[in-house]
C-alpha cells in the first residue's frame, strides 16, 4: 500500500474537518512538545553542572600536582609552618 503525499490528501478534504484535526493534534502534540522542551532544558542544566564539575577536578588535579612536584625539604618546611611533628 501506498501512502499519498499529505498535500494530495487535505485538498480532498472538506476544510472544516481538516481544521479540526489539525486544531485535535495540535493540542494533543502541545504536552509532549512542552515536556522535550522540559528535557531539554533539564539536560542542558545537567551538562553545565558537569562543566562546572569537571572544572573543579581539573583544578585540583593541577593543584595536587604542584604538591607532588615539591621537594622533600619544601615538604618539611610547610608541614614545620603547619605545626605537624611528623
């Protein structure tokens, strides 16, 4: 079976009816059009908390390897300023 392209269609349709149905799934599509408009947003928020996240990791990976690239003796020197006796 073949389907007719929908052009063909609504011309032989009277304009009332086709009105109606257009005017029927326009608001029946409205709540699943609001909820991926919903989502999408949602998502959007998701990915930039993710960001910010993933931001913060960055910064303390830098931050940890600095401490790791310091001498034994600065070690010492910051841990006697901190007043660790080990």
């Amino acid at each position: 079976m073949t389907l007719a392209n929908s052009g063909t269609i609504a011309s032989a349709v009277d304009p009332k009816v086709r009105d109606y149905v257009n005017a029927r799934l326009k608001e029946e599509l409205r709540p699943i059009k609001d909820d991926l408009i919903a989502i999408k947003i949602a998502i959007s928020d998701v990915r930039a908390a993710d960001e910010r996240e993933l931001a913060d990791i960055k910064g303390l990976v830098v931050k940890i390897q600095s401490v790791l690239q310091l001498s034994r003796g600065r070690v010492e020197q910051i841990a006697e300023k901190l007043g660790d006796e080990d």
